[in-house]
C-alpha cells in the first residue's frame, strides 16, 4: 500500500510544528512510499548538504520508499521534496550496468576485467612516459567517506600526483577556504541547534528556502513561535527565503564585500564591539576598523546599490541582537571575491564576540551532501585531517601513518585546484582524468571549453557514473557505479554531524561501489607500501573507517571515538568524537581557543588580491598561538561588467526541486515533472524594454555562448538576470539550455572557486518557429548535444520549428 503524508512537491516544507527557543524543536515524520516495505534499512539522504536521517524501505529487493528518522538530531523525522522522491532514480531503467570502452569511436559493452586492464595499462604507460603528473582525478560531492579516503591514499600515496580536486570546488571551496583564514581549520564553528535558540538569523547569499528545505522548516517553526527571531537576508533576487525577511538587502552582484564592510561599520559606530573577547581571542581588528571606516551607507549604496537606509535597518540588528547564527552559501561563494566575502561575516561575529555560544554560530554551508567529507579526507587536493600541506611535520605524519617515502606525497606546491586540472588537460599536461559521480560537461564554466578538452585525442578519460551522463559520452572507459541505497558509507553533513546509510539493495546489473572500484583498481596497480605490504589495508566500508580514524586522531576533525554501531544507534553525531568528547562536540570554540598555532594549523593564510600565499617563516614569526585571524578586505570590480554590447547581468543558481545536474532528480518523476525545465528570470522593466512576456521564448547571449529558455517575469532587480544551471542535454537536445554556456572562466584567488554568480550578457525575444542558427555560438552548442544524444544513443533528432513548451509550475525559485 502506498502511503505519502503530505505532497511535498506543492507543500514544499511541510506543516508547522512552532516552537520558541525555551523548548525542542519537536518531531514529525514524514513518509513516501509506492508499496508497503517488506523491511527498513538505516540510510541518509544525499540529495542536499543537509544530511537527514531517514530509513529506506524495501520490498521484493527494491527501494519502495523513505520515512524520515525522528530520532536524528538533523531532521527530527521531516524530509525535502527530494528527499521524498529523489530515491525513484535508483529503479531508473536506463542505468549502467556494465562497463563501456570506446572502441572504433563509439562505447561499446565490455567486461569488467577488461575494462580495468585498459584503465591500468594506460596508467602505468602515462606514469613511465610522463611521470605521475600526468594522472588526474576529478571527484564528487556524493562518494562515501570511505570512498573518498580510498581514493585519496591511491593518489598521493601511491600514485603521489598532487592533481586531485572535484566538482566540490565549485561549491564548497570558498567555505573551507574562510574557515581556514579566521579559524586556522576547516569544520564548521556553529550548529543547526543554533538556530533553535537564536534570537537573529543573517543568510548571506544563501536562498536556504530552497537549498537546505529542511533546515528552512526548522527556522519556519521558529518564526510561527513564541519570541520569534528576526531574519536578515541578503540576496539579489526576491526568493522565498527574502519574503520572510525582517529585512532584505538586494545588492548588485560581485559587491558583498563592501556590502559587508559596510554592516560591520555600522556595528562598530554603534558600539556594539566586544572588546574584551577582541583582545583575549583574536588579531586584526585595528586593521579592520581602519579599513571599513570608508563605507559609509550613502557609499555602500552607491557601490551596492543598497537603499543607505535598509542598510541601516539591517546594522541596527546586527549590533544590537544578544546571539546571532549566519548562514552563508554560493551568492558569496560563487561571486567576486569570495573567500574575502566570507571571512568578513566571520568578522561580524569576532567583533561582536558571538561565537562558541548557544544560540551563536557560523555556518559556511556546503553545496552537496558529502562536500565535508572531500574535504577532511583529502580528495579534494587538501591534506587529510586538515594537515597543512606547508608543515613538513604533518607530511611526516602521513608519511608514518601510510609507510610511504616522505617525498612520494605532493606537498612541494599547492594542491593542484580543479580548473587548473582541466586548464592543464587543454594543454596536454595531464593525460589521464578519472572522473567520479559527477558532471562537469554540465556543470563546469564555459561549456565549449569543456567539451573540447574532453575530446582532447591525448587525453584518456575515464568516468565513474550510474547513468550516461553528458560527461561520460565523451568517455573512453565507462564504469557502472552503485549509488545510495545499494552501498554502506558515512558522511558528514554541514553541522559536522556523521551519519551512516547502510546497503539496502543490490546495485543492477553489474554495477558496483566507488569503494571496490577503488580497491581493485589499487590491487591491480600494486601499490606497496616500504615494508612490500600492500599499501591499501582495508577491504570494505567499516575496515576503510576504522583507518580513516587512525589517520584523524589528534586533529580537528577527530573520529577515534565513533564506531558504526555508534552511527547506528539513532542518531548522527558531530566531530570530534574522541576520548575527551565521547558523545560528540556540538560547537567548536567554546573556550576561545582556535587552531591557529603555526604547528597544528591546516594554512598559513594567502592575500585576498592575489592568492600569495604566506610564508611558514611569515607566520611563525606572529604565530597567533590559538588566536582567530581578522582579516579585512577592500570592495573590488567584477572581472566582467555590463556594457554597449552586453548590457545586463546574468546570475546563475538552484531549484527546490532538482540536485546538480538532475541525474537523479531528473528521473524522479514528480521533481521532472515540477520543474521539467529551466528558465531566465527577468524584471518587469527589462522584459518590457526587450517586448518579452511571460512565457516567451528568450535568446540570452554571452561572449562564450548561448542558450534559450522560456521568460519568468518578477522577482529580480532591474539589470538582473537569473538562469538555473541543472539543465543539460540529456533528455532534451533540441536546444541549448545550459546556463554554463554563458559562464566565464574565473576563480576566486584564494579558493580558487569559480565565478559563476555574474557574467555580462543581452537578451531578446526569440522566435521559435526559426530554424535554428546552423553557425556561430548558438549553432555550435545546438550541434554538440545534437550529435551527443544522436551519436551514442541512436536516437534521431528531427529539427524542430517549434520548441516544446514545459509543463506550468506552482513555485518557481532559486
């Protein structure tokens, strides 16, 4: 019997359970399921960086359904719309279930010992021709941690490339990077049950309404009940988290530095600083006193264009609230100067000394559901266990813990960052990239780009997927993959909370874990430790988390206090978890006392202009010695602005109902089927000045490309334009719809996360009973995923003189 307890997809967050901060944010389960389950499995959803806990059920070796786990401390029983929906792409029909190999220019069925033969044949070749640099990895935000760890020691210990990164730099990078600057570490300072008790919520560039639906339930109850917190929302676009809004502030894009400098003026005119915490706990606050005394309101408006007086408004909160938790997420991120951006709301809670406490907190949000756990481990390019890749004294730890050669681990320059991997398989650098559960031929800048690098003829590339993603087309070895609910793994969410999601049902066909993918692949290659041991010890998930433990121990991120029995008790618990925090650590700094010490800390710092990075004879030479960092910022122009030619800017962001690049959500019928398609949001005076209505077909032009979509109007600053990027090619080719066409090829210096919040591009109303351009940047993008879809499907194509037209939906955001 089917059972669904509310339709989540037109009552998006559910009923109100109010509560004020005196009390628990009570229970409420929410369940969907299409047959009544046979049994329960313990799982965790990963369709957001949220991490709620919830079962799965199983009937007849299928995923039936998903209830929300009303024992966790994330989610108290409720799920999102795609938590609810998003497990039906597990029974998709078209998932891989067996290898492909390119053979003769098309993929063809292969066994799986071939294709891992081909895979590590041409591993050794490239390593003896080119030496292991010549090998890269591009990974995911949805591998397990156990997989990640995996992959991290075959890399740097085995392979010993420092070219290793994933898709979670362009989302999370900038999080990590401002956490390591102010705090000297990564791991978030705060907690979701901050937001229980917080008298004021500030979301920077974070439309939490829409991308952590679940969390924004949380702050809903707040606010339908007694003593209520105010809310200050900074978003360009009139979002559904900016309609419940105390205050609002739209800023033009690229400008929330000096929208931030101007806020942390208003706080320190206002007497709001606590000195005393500034003075015992932290260095730089003269520095930044100085620099922001320039940004007056009527200067901020002028570079923002913030009304002087909502500025004002939103300063008067800021300095006067008792406790405050912020939230902060890809508006900053994504956008011009980011890791200073993001430092500055760490700023805001230094000077006011509103960290470490109840109700007071700091949330540098990830995007994806495992993005931590890249992080932590190292198989985004970091060191695992936030080791400092510039203390040679932590390479030795590694060195010790692996019992490998010092030198066989990269740490004689900086991790090689994501786009400088694909800037160096453009220039034949790197012949090998190995690319895991994610997208980038979607979900990169600048498209064109990335589709000519992957057919790059000396390049080999290999991709690691459950479905034929636009990606893995461009392939030459395809492995099927088990996805969530067909494997065991942890992982950790925003709120450091580990959770557990245990094997429900066998993967199809012959699709198997990223976990033994990895494993056999460090098998075949024969990777050795000094002894002659085989380097990777461990054989399945709970083994892999038990020497993942091992190598935390005395760091951070502590996990030699978790088990899996432990994770399977009822809850997720939050690191570290060890000997002196036995039950888990609910937020960090309570005593005053950060990493920053020049032998534990996991950076030295870089220069928000240029990316420099400081020196270790710099740093220890004013070695903070447990003091959080200040560091202030003046207000920089975007890269590329609006002018004559492209005279309006271009956004781009996120739906409620879809993840990534839909290769999940896309095969949920109920989230297709909200959302089918992406858009271009527009003010009400530019579609006018352009003669575009609702609905009309609109041709927005960048100088990298083009796409066409259908015209939202409302809800937009004038000047303004906003595109979701889930869009690509894979079920419609008929036209160029993904935002990444326009996106330009930019990157914080610091996180070196790209800069895809702002762009300059023209628009006009698009008659779409023309044929299609055969020529130019519009022409080309048509062509690619024309001959994509039509060359490895077998699928005819036929011209359309008339686009179809997506199905109406209730809610539409961002």
């Amino acid at each position: 019997m089917a059972t669904e307890t509310r339709d989540s997809i037109n009552d998006i967050w559910g009923a109100r359970t109010p509560h004020g901060p005196d009390t628990p944010w009570p229970e409420r389960v929410d369940e969907h399921t299409t047959d009544t389950p046979e049994r329960w499995v313990r799982g965790t959803c990963v369709l957001c960086s949220n991490g709620c806990g919830l079962d799965i059920g199983v009937r007849d070796g299928r995923i039936v359904g998903v209830r929300g786990l009303a024992s966790d401390v994330t989610n108290k029983g409720r799920l999102g719309p795609k938590g609810l929906h998003g497990w039906q792409a597990n029974n998709s029909e078209d998932r891989l279930r067996t290898p492909l190999i390119r053979r003769d220019g098309r993929l063809q069925e292969a066994s799986w010992d071939e294709a891992m033969d081909l895979i590590v044949r041409r591993s050794r070749e490239i390593v003896e021709r080119h030496t292991s640099g010549a090998m890269g990895f591009y990974t995911s935000g949805q591998l397990f941690l156990e997989e990640y760890y995996t992959l991290a020691v075959i890399g740097k210990a085995g392979l010993g490339t420092p070219h290793m990164d994933g898709n979670t730099r362009l989302c999370t990078a900038t999080a990590a990077a401002a956490l390591k600057e102010s705090f000297g570490s990564d791991g978030q300072p705060g907690a979701y049950e901050d937001l229980d008790v917080t008298d004021t919520i500030l979301h920077v560039g974070h439309n939490i309404a829409s991308q952590q639906t679940v969390l924004w339930a949380r702050i809903l109850d707040r606010l339908a009940g007694p003593n209520p917190p105010k809310l200050v929302v900074i978003d360009p676009r009139r979002t559904f988290t900016a309609e419940k809004a105390t205050v609002h502030l739209a800023p033009r894009v690229g400008t929330n530095v000096a929208l931030l400098n101007g806020l942390i003026r208003l706080v320190i005119e206002a007497g709001a600083v606590d000195h005393a915490f500034l003075d015992a706990h932290t260095l730089g606050y003269d520095e930044l006193r100085r620099t922001v005394e320039t940004y007056t309101p009527e200067r901020v408006e002028t570079l923002t264009g913030v009304p002087a007086n909502e500025l004002r408004r939103a300063g008067e909160i800021l300095a006067t609230t008792r406790t405050l938790v912020s939230t902060v997420l890809q508006g900053v991120y994504q956008s011009m100067q980011a890791t200073a951006a993001a430092v500055q709301v760490n700023n805001l809670h230094l000077v006011r000394g509103l960290i470490g406490k109840p109700g007071s907190g700091i949330l540098q949000m990830n995007g994806q559901p495992t993005a931590q756990n890249t992080r932590e481990t190292g198989a985004d390019g970091d060191l695992p266990g936030f080791r400092n890749w510039d203390n040679p004294e932590h390479i030795r730890q590694l060195a010790r813990l692996w019992n490998v050669p010092f030198d066989k681990i990269p740490h004689w320059s900086p991790p090689t960052h994501a786009m400088q991997i694909w800037r160096y398989c453009e220039t034949g650098s790197i012949k090998f990239l190995w690319i895991q559960a994610t997208n980038p031929a979607v979900s990169l800048p600048d498209l064109g780009r990335v589709r000519r690098i992957l057919q790059k003829e000396d390049l080999f590339v290999v991709v690691q997927d459950a479905f034929m993603t636009e990606t893995a087309r461009y392939a030459d070895v395809v492995l099927p993959a088990a996805i969530w609910g067909e494997k065991t793994g942890t992982f950790t969410n925003v709120s450091r909370t580990v959770h557990i999601s245990c094997q429900a049902v066998e993967p199809p066909g012959e699709a198997r874990s990223d976990l033994d993918i990895f494993l056999d692949y460090a098998r075949r290659m024969d990777f050795r430790d000094q002894d002659g041991q085989p380097l990777i010890k461990w054989h399945d998930p709970e083994s892999t988390f038990e020497a993942w433990k091992a190598c935390t121990r005395g760091r951070p991120c502590d996990y030699t206090g978790l088990t899996y029995e432990k994770l399977l008790a009822g809850s997720g618990i939050p690191w570290p978890v060890n000997d002196e925090h036995p039950d888990g650590t609910l937020r960090l700094y309570t005593d005053g006392v950060f990493p920053t010490s020049a032998e534990y800390a996991e950076t030295y710092g870089q220069d928000f202009d240029t990316g420099a990075s400081v020196t270790p004879e710099e740093y220890r030479a004013n070695d903070p010695r447990g003091r959080a960092l200040i560091k202030p910022a003046e207000h920089q122009e975007p890269h590329e602005v609006p002018d004559d030619e492209y005279p309006l800017w271009l956004t781009t962001g996120r739906q409620v109902y879809h993840f990534h690049t839909r290769t999940k959500t896309g095969r949920a019928r109920a989230l297709a089927e909200a959302a089918p398609d992406a858009f271009v949001q527009l003010s009400e005076e530019d579609a006018a000045r352009h003669g575009i209505a609702q609905d009309d077909w609109v041709l927005v032009e960048s100088r990298r490309g083009a796409i066409i979509e259908r015209a939202l109007i409302g809800n937009v600053e004038p000047g303004l334009v906003f595109v979701p990027w889930h869009y690509g090619s894979w079920d419609d080719p008929s036209r160029p719809r993904a935002a990444n066409e326009l996106t330009l090829t930019e990157w914080d210096p610091v996180s070196k996360q790209p800069h895809f919040k702002y762009a300059a591009v023209r628009i006009s109303r698009y008659d779409a009973r023309a044929a299609l351009p055969p020529k130019g940047l519009l022409g080309r993008a048509v062509d690619a995923a024309r001959s994509l879809v039509g060359s490895q499907d077998e699928q005819s194509t036929t011209e359309r003189s008339e686009f179809p037209r997506p199905k109406t939906t209730q809610r539409v955001d961002g």
